[in-house]
C-alpha cells in the first residue's frame, strides 16, 4: 500500500493568499500617508516662509530665499526676516 503525500489544504492557501493581500493594501496606504506628510512638513507656510514668483521680489521684502517646497507658478520660498 503506497502512502499519499500530504499536501496543504485548500481552505489554508485561500486564508494565506487572501491575507497576503490584506498585508499588500496595509503597506500601500501606510506608503501613501508617510509620502504625503514628508511632502507637508517640508512646504514653505510650514517653515514660515511665502511662495513668490521671482528672487528679487524676496529680496524686496527684505528676506532670504531657502530650500522648500512650493508651487510651479510661484517657485521661490521666502524667508522674511519676522520669521528667522
């Protein structure tokens, strides 16, 4: 008499794939959430500054042009000197 090979059930490869998926969705949007708040701690309002269009208007306003985000039409994060 030959002894059959035991293989996994069908109910516990559904349960692993189903919760492989589960784990797949959690990682998207924790993904999602981590980019979006690298993207609002790093924005120019949050560092205290004001988006202008063009470096010698910052320096009108007697501020300093630094690093940080802002949008395609206003490029330049101004610093003014109240907020350094």
């Amino acid at each position: 008499m030959k002894k059959r090979a035991q293989g996994l059930p069908v109910n516990l490869l559904i349960i692993l794939a189903i919760g492989i998926i589960v784990l797949f969705v959690i990682a998207l949007l924790l993904g999602k959430n981590i980019l979006s708040f690298g993207k609002t701690t790093t924005g120019c309002t949050q560092k205290g500054g004001i988006c202008v269009e063009t470096i010698p208007e910052c320096s009108d306003m007697a501020g300093m042009v630094i690093d940080a985000a802002c949008p395609k039409d206003k490029p330049y994060c101004c610093l003014t000197r109240e907020a350094y």
